[in-house]
C-alpha cells in the first residue's frame, strides 16, 4: 500500500466578524452559502528622491535595499486590508483564491492590487465534510 492520504486540518474558526482570506479555493471545514464576486484593494506608491539614492547607491554595493522592502510590504499590506474592507461591504465573510500583482507605472511608482472571489461561508460541525 502507498503512503497515507495527506489529511487537511480545519481552518481556525474566527471569531465573529472576522474575515478569512485565504489563496485556496475551498476552506476546510466550511460550505460556500454564496459566492458574491470578484473584489480588490489597489494602492498606488511612490519611493521619495532620498530613497531613490540611497537605492542607487545600495545596489552599487549589492544586498538588500530595506527601504524598498518595508515600503512593498506596507503597499501589500494596504491593498490587503483595502480588498478586505470592499469583500466586507459586499457582504462576505471570506475571500478566497486571494493573489496579489503589481505595475509599475513610472521609474518611481507602482501598483498594487489584491483580488479574490467574496464569499459567504458557514462553517460545518467538526469533522464533517461540504
């Protein structure tokens, strides 16, 4: 016989209010009462002239450049936080196959987007299936 199936442990139950947002299709433990739709957060950032030469001259150098690192992880975080909001005034309470991308729109500022599908979820009694 082969190896055992790989078995998915159930996604933390939140507390009410709270909104899962996950890259996968499905959520373990839960059932799809209604899928709303596609949402998004966007955000659009520019990098300061101060931070531009001290990039410059960092990859001069080679290594990594925080300052571009701290200001793609705010931006994420932003239109993260922005998709959840939207998912949420739509009505959802979860949003799945959740991706990110980016643009860059100039030498010094780019795009970011989160998007996934809005839905409403209910969660199952333990250990039953959808």
């Amino acid at each position: 016989m082969g190896p055992a199936a790989e078995q998915v442990a159930p996604y933390p139950r939140p507390t009410q209010g709270t909104m899962i947002v996950t890259t996968t299709e499905n959520i373990p433990g839960a059932r799809v009462v209604k899928t709303i739709g596609q949402v998004f957060g966007l955000t659009v950032r520019s990098r300061s002239l101060g931070g531009n030469i001290a990039a410059g001259l960092k990859s001069l150098v080679g290594g990594e450049i925080r300052s571009y690192v701290k200001l793609n992880e705010d931006a994420r975080r932003q239109a993260l936080d922005r998709m959840v909001e939207n998912a949420a005034a739509m009505g959802a309470n979860a949003v799945t196959m959740m991706r990110f991308d980016s643009t860059e729109m100039s030498r010094s500022m780019s795009e970011i987007v989160a998007y996934g599908t809005a839905r409403v979820i209910e969660w199952l009694p333990d250990g039953s299936e959808p």
